[in-house]
C-alpha cells in the first residue's frame, strides 16, 4: 500500500507502522545524498514553519532550521520566554492561532499532552521536538544511523544503559520494537519505563520477532550486543539536587570500556548527546568537585573511540528531520 503521511502530526513513534518509519529512513538517506551532493531541494518552497521550545537546544533547533531554510521554507523561532503559551494564552488558542500563519508547528516542551493538544488543534502539522515521555525526531535519526552503520536494523542486540523511564529509554523502546531491534534497558529497578509502556512494546516486538528485556546485570546486557546506547542520567526539567542520587544509582550502568570490550566485535557506541564524558562543562565541572566523578553516563575513552558514532548521529538528525517536514508538508 502507498504511504501517505500528508498532514500527520509525528508526535510519537507509537503512532506510526513499521512500513510508515522504513519510508521515513529511506527519503532520509534520499535527502542525504542530496545535501551531500550539493543538489538544492527547495521542495516546500513557500511554506512557513514555527519552532516553539520550551527547552534549550541546539541540535533539534539546528536541525530544523537548516532542513527548513534547505526545503526553501521560511522559519521563526520562538525561545522559552518568547511567546504567550501558557502564561497569557492557553495550549489550545496558541495552537490554533499558530497553525492559522505557518503551515507546520514543532514543539519541545514538558509534557507528552501538551504536544498532543497542539496537534488537536493546530490544523497543520505538529512535529514532537522532545517532551519529558518521548524524543521521536532523535529515533529517525538513530535508526538511520545505527542502518548506515550496521546495514540492517532487524535482528540486533540493542542494550540501553542508564535512565530507561526517560524520554530516550521511552522512545528507544518503542523504535526497536517497531523495527525488529532486541531491546535491552539495563538500569536500576526504579529506574526501569512504565510497565504499560512495556507491554505494549513487547506486543509490537513480538510482531516484529524481536523481544524487549529488563534487567539490571550489567554483563549480560553487554554481551554480544550490537548497539550500545545511554543518555545523561538526569534530563531538563528534573531538578539539580536529584545528582546526588541519581549518580548513586546509575554509577554501576556507566558505559566504559569494560562493556565496549563484551560487547559484539563491531559494536557501536551511541548517544543522543548532548554527554557529560568529561569536565569540559560547567556541570560537569561542578559534578566533578562535589562528587569526585570526572565522566558519568560514558567514558571519555568511549566517548572518543572509533566504535562512537555519536556526530554522524548528530549530523542525521538535519537529513531525518527534513523527511520528516517533507512526507508530513508536501
Ligand atoms: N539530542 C538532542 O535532542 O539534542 P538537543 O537537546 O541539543 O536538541
Ligand atoms: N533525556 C535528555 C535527552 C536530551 C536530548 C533530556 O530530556 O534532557
């Protein structure tokens, strides 16, 4: 059946099939090689689109802009402290009032409802920018690259390390389920996603012949995995006396050398970035004098080897995003 994603919100990989996400990769590796190529492709020239954060950012702002400008579109970008939502406007009349002037919306914000709303009443398109539950632009680009990397997605081990209730663990769940990944998150107890999220994945991934795992051994998780995946261990919006504890927590799930070296022979390393794997930051300068830690969530050796994919990650967050605006725009 022809794939027609024309005026569809992309708020949650949830909401799309297997086939919808293959044909969202595959016009990826299209706008690549366009852009790699120097071949312009105003497609959507003509067109307007507003980026509402609520969040800083720089590579999914970045992103944006750039697919935007190279579709030929025109682009506003509005700040955390820039407009009216929520202080003077409702999500609702935001949204409409929005969706009268551009003709695609993205948002990153808190919550998963707030992107949701926008999209009930916008009338354009919606793009999830990154709320607290899910990161759905980031996974285009991880399956992308991990495909680039790999030459298959079906049938890999994927262990995630770290936060597995966090939008990233949220969202590589889902990714891997839906394209046949097995799925790993290695974390502590409280820290494993939302036991309904999860049943709902291991249906999908059951389709998919894959499975999805939970567990806190750190060896096994790493043995023979293919991709090897972790995120900062505490996300915008949470608040900064949670460190303390959540580096107690997640300490032992750190990404070193010693999971690289049980991992698959050509295992990658990946990161949504941005990383704390060195002190070269004013929080992780500050994490470094309170609690003696100088890299957290990854080594800096990993960080820095050749199994680490982490900018080729970064750079197909501009080629997925711009598939994404092109199949939802044109
Ligand atoms: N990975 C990601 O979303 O990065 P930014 O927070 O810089 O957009
Ligand atoms: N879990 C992180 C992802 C950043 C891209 C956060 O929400 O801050």
């Amino acid at each position: 059946m022809a794939i027609n994603l024309r005026g569809k919100s992309f708020l949650k990989l949830l909401d799309f099939s297997s086939q919808e996400i293959r044909y969202i990769i595959d016009l990826s590796k299209q706008f690549k090689k366009l852009k790699l190529t120097g071949t312009p492709h105003r497609y959507l020239d003509g067109k307007n689109i507003v980026l509402l954060f609520e969040k800083t950012s720089t590579r999914t702002r970045c992103s944006f802009e750039v697919a935007g400008r190279d579709l030929g579109m025109g682009v506003t970008y509005l700040d955390p402290g820039s407009s009216q939502m929520g202080k003077k406007e409702s999500i609702a009349d935001t949204a409409r009032v929005l969706g009268r002037l551009y003709d695609g919306i993205e948002y990153r914000g808190f919550s998963q409802k707030i992107v949701e709303e926008m999209a009930r009443f916008a009338g354009v398109p919606v793009w999830n920018g990154l709320t607290d539950e899910f990161h759905p632009t980031q996974m285009i680009a991880d399956l992308l690259t991990i495909e680039e990397k790999l030459g298959c997605l079906k049938g890999l081990n994927f262990t995630y390390f770290g936060d597995a209730r966090n939008n990233m663990g949220n969202s590589l769940m889902v990714a891997c389920a839906k394209m046949g990944l097995n799925f790993t998150a290695c974390a502590p107890k409280e820290l494993f996603p939302d036991e309904k999220l999860v049943e709902i994945c291991k249906k999908i991934a059951a389709e998919n012949n894959s499975s999805i795992t939970l567990t806190d051994d750190v060896k096994t998780s790493a043995k023979n995995a293919d991709v090897i995946y972790t995120d900062i261990w505490l996300s915008m919006g949470e608040p900064d006396d949670m460190w303390e504890k959540r580096i107690k927590l997640l300490k032992p799930f750190q990404v070193n050398k010693n999971i690289m070296n049980l991992a698959s022979n050509n295992a990658i390393f990946m990161h949504c970035l941005p990383s704390f794997h060195d002190t070269k930051t004013t929080i992780g300068k500050d994490i470094s004098q309170k609690f003696n830690l100088n890299e957290m969530e990854v080594s800096d050796e990993v960080f820095e080897s050749k199994q680490s994919v982490v900018f080729d990650e970064a750079e197909n967050r501009m080629h997925t995003i711009k598939a994404i605006m092109y199949a939802t725009l044109m």
